[in-house]
C-alpha cells in the first residue's frame, strides 16, 4: 500500500494534506465542544452544535457540489483550506462572546468541509491508476483514523492545559499547512462544462445515485447498515457506565478499541481486495460487523466489549475502503463530486434516524437488546442483498452453463 505514496507524488501530496486537515478537524472538534459547553453548562447547546453540522452535510453538501463539478478542483481544495483559516481565527476572537455568532461559523465551516470533502474523493482515480484505487482509499481512511486515534487525546489535553482559545489557533496552523501542499498538486480540470443548468446538474447527481444498480445497491445498504449501526455512537456510553459499571476511563478504553482495529483495517483491506471481488468483500465486512454489534448484546462484558468494538473497527474499513472505490470506478468524472456530496448527505441522515432511534429504545428494551437487535438488522439487510444478488447473477447465466457449473460441484 505504501508504494503508492511513493510512486504517485500528486496523490501523496493529497495524502499529506488530508492527515495535516484530519488533525486540524479533530482539534477543532474538540475545542468547540468544549468552548460551547464551558459558555453554555447546558448539552442541549453542544447537540445544537452537532446537529448544525450534519444539517449542514445534509442539505448543503449535494447542492454546493453540482456547482464545485463545474470548477478546477486543485482550486476548490486549495480554497476550501485557506478559508478555513479565518473563519477558524473568528471563533476565539467574536464567536466565543455571542453563542449566535458561534453558530454562524460553525455553519460556515462546515459548508466548507463539505466542499473538501467531496472533491477529495473524486479526484482520487486521476492521480492514480485504476489498479492502485483501493490502496490510495486505504491511505486517506488511515490518514483520518490515525489523526482521530492520536490528536484527539492530544486535543483535549492541550485544551485542558491552555484553553480553548490557543488549540483554534494551533487548528488555523494546520488547514494554512494543507493548503500550501495542495498547491502543488496538478491542474485538476472540472468534469462538467458551465453552461449544463445549476439544477439540471443537481438532478443528475441524484439521479446517477438512485439509477445506477450497482452505486444504488452499495448505498441503500450502507444506508440501512448505518442506521442500524450508528445506536453504538449514543448507546456505547451508556453500556460502558450503566451497563459495564467501568466510567469514563472504561469508555474510553473502549472507543480506542475500535479506532485501533479501525487503524489496522485499512492496512488490512487492501490484502483482502486482492484476493476476494470488491463487492463481495464489502457485503462480508457488513456481515461480519453486524454479526459482532450483536454479540456485545448477548455478552455484555467488559472484555468482550472491548474485542467486539476492536474487530467492528477493523471490519469497519472492510466494508468502507470497497465501497469508496465501487462510488469512484462506477461513476463518470463529472459526477463524482455530486456523487460524493449525496452519499456523505445518505450516510450522515442514517447516522442521525440512527442515533435517535436508539436513544428513543434505550429505555423500554435495555441497552444489550437494542445492540442485539441493531447488529441483526445490519446482518440480515445485508445477507438479503447478498442472497438477492447471487440469485440475479444466476438467472443471468446461461441454463447449459448452469449445468456445467452444478457438475462441476
């Protein structure tokens, strides 16, 4: 995998980048989580803050990319950094003295996330080869995983040493840094001519997600997947203090578990991919990560929770990695920043139906039941995909050729 951070020096730049903007992320989540509440001493603020943010994916991303699909994308990254710079800076300077204030940058910030995000994704397959596209996904989630494992810890011990204020200056630093390195990739031409109607664009993004069987496939699973998945991002807390009776410090042993196995996925995925078909390994890796969700259920103990959130980490990446690779390979050029930008909207509306749905069931069935039932819903949503497709592919081959494969067995 690392071969391709040496052979191709456009994508390795990117690379570098994306690591230098997922530490700035990080430290910027984590200042502004804590700068909310220190103003605020409420957490009806702090879910505020966060639901601005998927709002924002979810609504602004998909209309912002049919205008980015029209634009030189070396720009657009380069932009979507260095305007994070001061709108960064703002937030110590004005946000922190008006909570109103404070929610307008976040607002901004993240439409600007949201430009980034989707760009990077689309460029992918034209600084690499077709053969190194698994690898070069591989490389940008373990740039987002390793920033997550290492500077989040690091984030919040720089923000309990000297407040909120010096970790946004410090998170200003580091999208400067990503911008100056973007700069040296090359020209990165727009996929799609200005004069095709803004909303004609936006509808052809949607419509390449919904029409194409195969993205639409990969998605709507992942999708189903995600809702049922994301109980654990609202629920892990409450299984490690009310269920597990380890505190803080256990939750924290036990989210570290799953961003190492996360860390070690990516490393992994990619021997994986060169011995088992793409869209085959993405349905195992949901299978099997449905299959783990639902064993913290059955067997909630502390050492048990740990194994299972280290594997679903692992897991995690092999059903990622895949499906990142099947949205860029399956899409044209110029409609890969659309395609992105609706699939972060898909992904981030599941986590949130999600996460209220297992709020909304902690109470009446208990938290290992709700993890028994959501890791059951991945797997059964996803063998029934799997099972759909093997049938179709059969009913495609011919009946002599059927024949012949049954005497083979």
């Amino acid at each position: 995998m690392w071969d391709t951070l040496r052979n191709q020096k456009s994508f390795a730049r990117l690379f570098f980048a994306s690591l230098i903007s997922a530490i700035g992320n990080n430290i910027h989540r984590i200042a502004l989580m804590l700068l909310v509440y220190t103003l605020t001493e409420e957490a009806l603020w702090v879910s505020l803050t966060l639901g601005v943010q998927l709002m924002t994916s979810i609504v602004v991303g998909p209309l912002l990319s049919a205008w980015a699909d029209t634009r030189e994308r070396r720009f657009l990254l380069v932009l979507s950094d260095f305007i994070r710079v001061p709108l960064v800076l703002l937030i110590p300077l004005i946000g922190i003295k008006h909570l109103g204030l404070l929610l307008i940058l976040v607002f901004a910030m993240e439409v600007v996330r949201n430009l980034r995000f989707p760009v990077a994704n689309a460029v992918i397959p034209e600084l690499v080869p077709e053969d190194h596209v698994d690898r070069a996904n591989s490389l940008m989630q373990f740039s987002a995983r390793f920033a997550e494992v290492v500077f989040v810890g690091l984030a919040g011990l720089l923000v309990g040493a000297v407040g909120p204020a010096p970790a946004f200056f410090i998170d200003a630093a580091t999208f400067l840094v990503s911008g100056l390195i973007v700069l040296g990739l090359p020209r990165l031409e727009p996929g799609e001519k200005v004069e095709t109607k803004y909303w004609s664009r936006v509808r052809a993004g949607i419509e390449h997600l919904v029409g194409n069987p195969i993205i639409r496939r990969t998605v709507g699973t992942l999708f189903c997947a995600a809702m049922f998945g994301s109980v654990e991002a609202v629920l892990g807390v409450v299984l490690a203090v009310s269920v597990l009776k380890v505190g803080s410090s256990g939750f924290g042993v036990i989210e570290a578990g799953m961003a190492l196995g996360s860390i070690l996925g990516t490393l992994l995925v990619v021997q994986l991919l060169s011995r088992i078909q793409r869209q085959k390994l993405f349905l195992m890796g949901l299978i099997g990560f449905g299959l783990f969700e639902a064993s913290i259920g059955l067997n909630p103990s502390f050492t048990w929770v740990i194994l299972a959130y280290f594997v679903s980490g692992v897991l995690n990446m092999v059903f990622i990695v895949p499906a990142q690779s099947i949205l860029q390979l399956n899409t044209p050029p110029e409609l890969r920043t659309r395609t992105f930008a609706a699939f972060g909207a898909v992904m981030n509306t599941a986590v949130i139906a999600g996460t209220m749905m297992g709020g909304a069931l902690e109470k009446p069935l208990g938290v290992p039941l709700v993890f028994l039932l959501a890791g059951m819903g991945v797997f059964g949503v996803t063998l029934a995909v799997l099972i759909r497709g093997q049938l179709a592919s059969r009913r495609l081959v011919p009946a002599p050729q059927r024949q012949a494969e049954m005497g083979a067995d």
